[in-house]
C-alpha cells in the first residue's frame, strides 16, 4: 500500500479538489495524509484521510476571500488586487505579478523546513503536490522527494515551453482582447516575474541542496513523472514535447450532495415564479464585485422575465439585499456542485472549478474572466460550445438577456458530448491512473 502525502495550499479553490483526489486515492488503497493549514482539517475529516498541519503562504481564503481572517498586508494587497480588477485584463494580471513574490514565495525555509519535519515523521513513497506551490515544488525538489503535479486551473500553468509565460494568458476570448502596448507591458512584467523567480529558486537549490540539480526556469518547475489535470483534453491545448505523464481528468468534484430543506425550499419558489434558474457565482474572490453582479441580476430580472436567479454574494450579500424578490435569492455562499444539477446556465469568472463542474452537469454557462487563468479558460469555454463570453467590466444589464439567449440557443449537442466524457472520467479515474503512473516511475527511479 503507498503512502502518499497530498499537500495544498490554503485556498478553498485548490484545496477542495485536492481533498477529493486525496480522497480518491485512499478508496483505491494508498495510505494518504492531506496536508494544509488547519482551517481545512474539515476536508482531511470528509476524505477519510490523515491530516498534517502545514502552511505553505501568508495568504489564505477559506471560502470567501474578503471574510478570511489575515494580516493587514495580505488584506491590503487582497484590496489592490480588487481594484485593479476594475481597470480591466491587463492591470488585474500587472497588480497579480506586483504580488507574485509575497504570493508565491514569503517564506521558502520554513516550508522546506516543515516538509523535511513531515517527510521524517511519515515517511511517505510519493507526495502531492499543486502546481500553484512553488515553495513545496522547491521544498521536494531540493529534498529529492518523489511527487506528482497536480495543475489546479488551466493546463497552461504547466509552461508548455520557452515561450510560454506564466502570468500571460495562453489565449484570449473574443470579447477581451487587449491592445498590444498593454500585452507588451505585461510580457515584459512576467518576464521579469520568470527571471528573477528563476534566480531565487537557483540559490535557495545552492544554499540549501548543492548536491541537487538547480531549477532550469521557476515557473517551468514541475513533476518529472506526472500531472493531473483538473482539465478536460481539449485537442487546441498547448503540449510540451516530452516529460512527465499528463492525466487529463476532466473535473475534479465529488459526487454532488442533494440539496437541503432549505435550499429545496428556495429553489422550488424560484420555479414557481419562472421556468428558469440562471445561477451567478463569479468565485471566492470576485464576489467581492458587487457591481457586476448587480448588473447580471438586474439584467436577469429586468430582460428576461421567464428566469430567476441565484447569487453567491460572499461579504457584499447586504448590499445586494434590495434585489432580493420572488424571482432572486442572494446569499453569502451557494452548494454549487448541488445547484448545478437543477439549473439551467450558469454565470461565471471563468475559473477552473466553474468551468469543469458546469461541464460535468452539462450546464451552458455565460463566463466574464477578470484574472488569473480566467482568459484562457473563458476561451476554452467559448472554443468548446460549452458557454459564451463578455467583459465583465463592459458589461451592461441589456447584454446580459441577449447573452443568455445566445447561451440557450447555440449550445447544445457539442456540450452534451464535451459533458459526456467529462463525467466519464474525474476523482476516481485520476486516481487509479496516478497510482499506476507513480507505482512505475518511481519504482523505475
């Protein structure tokens, strides 16, 4: 039986698929101990694994961003962020590589520290670990540990080559296209990102593992044996020529809980008042974007008169309250994987989850990306069928009726095949493959 530590960092977007791959991986008979901050022991509990107290960042957020409590830095730069998401695609990603230091890499000793302290006590075959963690990616890199990637978000954080970049969109959606002088500025940021990283991580290797190869480029650091992928294989996909094994596994929920009392209740009165439900949830993040959510609702409820609406509000839930009615519930936090078995579309910020637990339900979705590796994922969105796209930052309460329709009319049979093999695979596959995969890498050295 291998013992296999799964570690995460502690954001509930990357720690809830983790959960449920550490999950996977105990069902087919590997000994598995997940590892993250102590506010998510409760996904260690609903697993069946063992739990190891480890934080790998400063930052957090344990569901929604704006209520997690950190330092006042970390809040400060959360705020930054927010803001600069209002200036649109270019200044959202240029304020994330400001904070890719502070993000990524605050504190690199004492996790190589805290994984050497783990590795010794559990003495685990093989480790976990999120392509995202670049100071655990280090750690088990400089500790000469065996593990697997686990790409959390768009297959493109695992550099497909030189000219890949971390921080610059592998691809872009129609209704947002930069001009060029801004893509130029932010190439030349996230270059500088790559360089500076890359020198970091070599002498953190010369100081602290001089026997051990140094990093070729940071960012490009991955498993030489595999990599799971929260990700459908879509054929545009960028491919690295060579490396490790790619397991494409479509999603990465578990199997979704029923709704309860109370959210039956709820949904059964939105019924009632129309015949469809459009659920809003731009991520634990972004509904601090309490205007664009206006704006979806109000679209909804004012150009679309056979639809109602659900919205995750996280900490804005008061000022959203006045749009409260027969036809719109707004509430803090959704059971989204739930909802998503008795809605009709989706709106959503274009994030990875998002993206493959609507695929996985088969529900069309109407995506508005503002960061990260939403612009990429809201073109795989677009490209696939499975949804369309706007600006959210340009977006009128008049698009969003039309939006809808289109979602309602042009998806259809290229959906109900994408949702067909995403649901084929998921949790269970990924981890029968990756027991399989790593039983012969690391038996082959």
């Amino acid at each position: 039986m291998p013992r296999v530590v799964v570690v995460s960092p502690p954001f509930l977007s990357h720690a809830q698929p983790l959960s449920v791959l550490a999950g996977a991986l105990r069902e087919r008979g590997a000994e598995v101990h997940f590892a993250c901050a102590p506010a998510f022991e409760h996904l260690a509990r609903r697993a069946g694994t063992g739990f190891v107290p480890l934080s790998v960042t400063r930052n957090a957020n344990t569901g929604v961003a704006e209520a997690t409590r950190q330092d006042a830095r970390e809040a400060e730069r959360l705020r930054e962020f927010l803001d600069a998401t209002r200036q649109g695609a270019v200044a959202a990603l240029l304020a994330q590589a400001r904070h890719r230091r502070a993000d990524m890499l605050a504190d690199p000793e004492a996790v190589l520290e805290a994984l050497r302290t783990t590795d010794r006590r559990l003495r685990p075959d093989w480790y976990v670990v999120d392509q995202l963690s670049y100071p655990v990616t280090l750690a088990v890199h400089c500790l000469g540990l065996p593990y697997a990637t686990f790409c959390p978000g768009h297959p493109s954080y695992v550099l497909s080559g030189p000219d890949a970049w971390f921080g610059l969109p592998h691809a872009w959606p129609d209704a947002v296209r930069p001009e060029p002088d801004a893509l130029e500025e932010l190439s030349a940021a996230v270059r500088a990102n790559d360089e500076a990283f890359t020198s970091l991580f070599a002498e953190f290797a010369r100081e602290h593992a001089p026997s051990r190869p140094a990093p070729d480029r940071a960012f490009a650091l991955t498993s030489p044996h595999a990599v799971v992928h929260a990700y459908p294989e879509l054929p545009w996909l960028p491919a690295p020529a060579r490396g490790p094994v790619r397991l494409f596994t479509g999603h990465m929920a578990a199997p979704p809980a029923a709704l309860d009392a109370q959210w039956e209740a709820r949904l059964k009165g939105l019924r009632g008042a129309a015949a469809r439900v459009v659920l809003v949830a731009l991520g634990t993040f972004l509904s601090a974007r309490d205007d664009v959510l206006r704006t979806v609702v109000t679209g909804v409820l004012e150009g679309q008169r056979d639809a109602a609406v659900v919205v995750a509000a996280g900490e804005r839930t008061g000022a959203l309250a006045d749009l409260v009615g027969d036809r719109a519930v707004v509430a803090p936090s959704v059971p989204q994987q739930a909802l998503l078995e008795h809605v009709d579309a989706m709106v959503h910020h274009g994030g990875g989850n998002s993206f493959t637990e609507c695929l996985r339900a088969g529900v069309p979705a109407l995506v508005l990306p503002f960061s990260s590796d939403q612009f990429s994922v809201a073109h795989d969105a677009q490209r696939s069928g499975a949804g369309v796209v706007r600006d959210p930052n340009t977006l009128v309460s008049d698009d969003v009726p039309s939006a809808l329709q289109t979602l309602w009319a042009d998806t259809g049979p290229r959906l109900s095949g994408l949702s067909a093999a995403v649901r084929g695979r998921g949790p269970g596959w990924a981890a029968a493959e990756l027991l399989a995969t790593m039983g012969r890498r690391v038996a082959g050295g």
